[in-house]
C-alpha cells in the first residue's frame, strides 16, 4: 500500500490548483498553448483568445503576461524572416526557407508560461515582480542564439557552411536519419555500406559539426552508397557498427500511437520546505535559488541558462579539465561564442562524477541547492547514485530536474538527440510544406524548445515546492517538445486530414539583390526578381501589403539594437521576457 499524502501534498497537487487563468485583449501568438499549459497545471477557466494573460486566486494578488509578435513584425512568417529563423533553416538547401511549423510562436507561449510561473514564485517568497512581457521576436533570436553567436565570433567557423547534409534514402526509398557522436562508429557504418575510403573521411567533420551549422555538406558518394543498398543492409551496418539509425515516421504514424502526455511531469515527494531566505526583486524572481547543472550540449544548459537569466544561481558540474565545448570554434577571447550563449555568467565547479569521492561531494552540493538538473542518459544517474531517490534524502525539498530525449515513453526509442526524435515523431514532415520532401530540419529547434519546456517544468517544480513543502522530481523530454511543436499537425493527421501545409508555404520571394517575406495568408504579388528589396518593399507598402525582409547573414543583425555583447565580446540576445 502507498504512504499516505502528506496534508500539503494532498491540499495542492499541481502547482496551478485554485488558480483562474483569464485572458483580454488582442490575439496573441500562442494564446491556445498558454491556455493549455497552464491548465496542465491545475489552472481553471479556460483563458479563451487574448494577448494579455492574467493568473490569480488564492493566496496571490495576480500577475498578467503580454504575448506579442515584436516590432515591425505581425505574425509568424514575419518573425521568422526577421529573426533569422530562415536563414539558419534554409542552409541546408542553400536558400532561406520558412518553417512550416509556428515554432517562434510556440516557444513564446512557453516562455509566457515560464513568465506567469516565475512571477508568481516570487509574489509566494514575499516579491513583487511586475506583470511581463514575452515577443515572438524575441523568442526567435533566442532559438538562433547559437548560430548568432557564431556570426559574431572573432574567427570563422571550423567546418564549412555550405549546402546539403541528411536525411538518406535506401535503394527501396526509406528515408532515413544516422546518428552517432563516435568517428569510429561513423567509419563503420560506411564501410560495411562499401562507401569509398575519401568520403567517409571527408564526410565526417560536417556531419559532427551539423548541430553547430545547421548543415551537412559532405560528399554526394555517400548518398550514393545508401541509394545502392537495400534497408536491411542499412540496419544491419548500423547494428555492427554501433550507430544508430531511424526511418522518417508520418505525423499519422504519430498520431496513431500518441499518448496524450504532457509535455513535463511533476512528482511530489513529502518534505517540509520552508522557503528561501532572499526575496525576489523584479529583475530577479529566482534571487536566492540555487540551481546546479550537470548538463552538455543544449537542451540542460539552455534550461538551466533561462533560469539564470531569471535570477538563480547556476553553478555548472563539469569533468576534469572542464567542459570540452568551451573549445568548439569559432571562439570571442579563446571561448567557445556558442558555448557562451548557453552558458554566460554561469559558475562552474570541476567534478569527476565516476569517482566516489567526487560523487559524495557533489550529493553534498546538492544538498544546499533548490534544483539540481541534468541530461545524463537514461539509468546514468541511478547507476552513479545520483538519482532523485539518493539526492533527495539529504535534501528532501530538492527539485530534481532530468531533461531527456524520450522521457521513457517510447519503446525500442532511438538515441535521444534532436535530428532522431525529428525522424521519430513527425517533425520531418511538419516542418516542411507538401512541395518539399520530408526531411528533419538541421537547425537544432527540438534541442531549443526542450530546454526551453524544461526549464517550464522546473519552475512548476518551484512553485509546486513553494506552495506545498513538498520536494518534486520534474521529468521534461525532446519528445515532449516535438509533441508541443507538431500538436496541430498531428490532429490534422489524426482526424484524416493532410497534416501539411500548402505548396510553398511561408517560402520567401527572390528579389534582385535579397529575399522578402510576406505574412502567412494575403494574396502572393507578382514575381520580384527585377526589382531590388527596398524597392519591392515600398511597391507592396503602396498596395497595402506588410513584408519584411529576410536575414540572409545573421552578421547583419548583430547592429540591429537589440544584440548585445558580453565580457569575452561574443553576441548576446536579450532576455526573452520583460517585466515592467
């Protein structure tokens, strides 16, 4: 028989519960996301259409978020042109393309959620943070963060940035994505496959580096060599090699199997949480947490990042010798640019986690922290007894966050990195409109919106503590994210619809020396390859017709105003959320 509840937990499972959500105002970009959210949360009302979202009830005074698409910009289609989202999207076709998905419209709903959780957070430590406000254009630049940053490095990038990249297709036309992080299983691979010696040696550094450039171009032999082999053949490499391959899944496929899970899940654990003794200020509703971070790569440190930017401490455990990643080119004051848009004004703290010793003092650093968050692979933490289970008992209102690829829900799940959960879930075919082949995007967006749902999460995990006591073990996943992002295709899909979008979807138009994005529904003019981009600007102005221009080089936005430079001199994108 289970123990019984503790009175706090029992009084307040979700962190929303007894909370009106009641939405006014102009639509906003993601209004039916942050309904939803929040509602997950225990929330009651259900928001209905408005950019202006206010939370309140029970022991709080409320607090409002505003969700706009930015300056100059009035939808999606806008925000992605302006932002760079297609510019970093098109690179591996070699001209910008549009995401077919509202992804810059599904992250500032999440952040919207981040904000209104934040805020009441800090409202339960005895704070007053202002009402907030979250841009779609905002939100763009903080997905491209990485690649802006690379933009303003003080060196070029260590791998070519030029056309071409994944998926592969089988001689009986399987389309499918590889993925391994070991040259040796790389190499492996291909031989088995009878692939030509140059190019699996050539072909190497751009398929490691396609995370950092959203590319691939290695060489066409090895297209080739999958088109000559039958998907048998394929698989059976992949097994003896040690890589890992995944056929591109449907959206129907993913809606046939769909579970209907949240995209986070929060387990209350008894404990008696008392509070953290610093208030929070307006800059700074996380003031006086502490968060420690054990994560590589994006999906953790971006998290943990957010929380950051939101007040916390986040102190990094990194292996002896530090995180190798702070050496990835191209590098501002020999540090990796990429590495600090992840990582800026973060401490760090060196920790050998497979020794004993080592593993002890980190369980003792974990037991003065709020949050402890990591990536580590499925059963790793377990097996180093640094699971929920072990940290909590010396810290039984600790948060324990694991950000994952699959979060367990999936059996027989491929590695859990970006590109594979794309091919998993459907990504592949939402992401492009029904004139392009399916293909998982190379910008690294699943990666992106999973840090951004963890961090969510984490501050549902705070607030859940704040209100009941209770500890709280918070599980996010890529899977969740790609569910999040692909929610309206899916349906589509689910109900016998064709869950894509129309032949040249949010494709921008050529002009003579650029490209111009228009929004997502007016009549498309005429063709503007003769005319110059301000000129075909101002003849659609003259007809009544908002464009924008796309971002080709994300150079160019680095003297935007709103781009920023940090102590080692590489780009900073602004906060996604302001309070005021």
């Amino acid at each position: 028989m289970a123990p019984p509840a503790t009175p706090a937990i029992a009084r307040t499972a979700r962190p929303l519960d007894g909370l009106r959500v009641d939405a006014s105002g102009p639509p906003g970009p993601a209004d039916g996301l942050v309904a939803e959210h929040l509602r997950l949360l225990g929330s009651e009302g259900d928001g209905g259409p408005g950019g202006y979202i206010r939370l309140s009830g029970k022991e709080f005074s409320g607090i409002t978020a505003r969700t706009r698409w930015g300056d100059g910009v009035v939808d999606e289609a806008t925000v992605q042109a302006a932002t760079g989202v297609m510019a970093v999207h098109g690179r591996r076709d070699g001209t910008p393309r549009g995401l077919a998905v509202d992804y810059a419209a599904t992250a500032t709903g999440v952040l919207a959620v981040q904000a209104l959780l934040a805020g009441l957070l800090a409202q339960a430590r005895g704070g007053q943070v202002p009402d907030a406000e979250v841009s779609a254009e905002r939100a763009g630049l903080l997905a491209v963060s990485q690649y802006l940053a690379a933009a303003g490095a003080e060196e070029a990038e260590a791998a070519e940035v030029a056309p071409g990249g994944p998926p592969f297709t089988s001689a009986e036309g399987v389309v499918f994505e590889l993925e391994t992080l070991d040259p040796g299983a790389w190499a492996a691979f291909w031989r088995a496959l009878d692939a030509p010696s140059e190019a699996i040696r050539r072909g190497w550094q751009p398929f490691q580096f396609r995370y950092a450039t959203a590319c691939a171009p290695f060489p066409q032999a090895l297209h080739d060599c999958a088109r000559s082999q039958g998907w048998a053949r394929v698989r059976e490499a992949a097994r003896s090699s040690g890589a890992e391959v995944c056929p591109l899944h449907t959206l129907t496929e993913r809606a046939a199997e769909y579970d209907g899970a949240p995209p986070w899940e929060l387990t209350p654990r008894a404990a008696s949480y008392s509070g953290a003794a610093e208030r929070a200020t307006v800059d700074a509703p996380l003031a006086g947490l502490t968060v420690l971070e054990a994560g590589r790569r994006i999906q953790a440190p971006l998290a943990a990042h957010l929380l950051g930017l939101l007040g916390a401490e986040v102190v990094r455990i990194e292996p002896p010798g530090g995180d190798p990643l702070r050496g990835m080119p191209p590098a501002c004051s020999g540090i990796s640019a990429r590495w600090l848009a992840l990582n800026r004004g973060k401490k760090a703290v060196e920790v050998d986690i497979k020794s004993a010793t080592n593993r002890e003092r980190l369980r003792a650093m974990a037991a003065e922290a709020d949050v402890f968050l990591h990536n580590w692979a499925p059963g790793k933490a377990a097996e180093l007894g640094l699971d929920h289970e072990h940290l909590s008992t010396a810290n039984p209102s600790l948060v324990y966050a694991h950000t994952s690829g699959w979060a367990g829900r999936l059996p027989d799940a491929p590695m859990g990195t970006d590109f594979m959960v794309q091919a998993r879930t459907g990504v592949g075919e939402a992401a492009r409109p029904a004139d392009e082949p399916s293909a998982p995007s190379l910008m690294t967006m699943i990666d992106v919106l999973g840090g951004l749902i963890g961090a969510e999460a984490v501050l549902a995990g705070l607030l859940l503590r704040q209100r009941t006591g209770a500890g709280v073990r918070v599980d996010s996943s890529l899977l969740g994210a790609a569910d999040v992002l692909t929610s309206g295709a899916r349906a589509r899909a689910a109900r016998g619809l064709d869950p894509r979008r129309p032949a040249g979807f949010r494709r921008p138009l050529p002009t003579a020396d650029g490209w111009i994005a228009l929004p997502d529904h007016p009549a498309r003019p005429c063709d503007m390859r003769d005319l110059t981009t301000a000129e075909a600007l101002q003849g659609l102005r003259e007809r009544g017709l908002t464009a924008v221009p796309v971002v080709t080089d994300l150079a160019d936005l680095l003297s935007s105003g709103s781009i920023s430079r940090d102590a080692h001199g590489a780009p900073a994108v602004p906060a996604p959320w302001r309070f005021a």
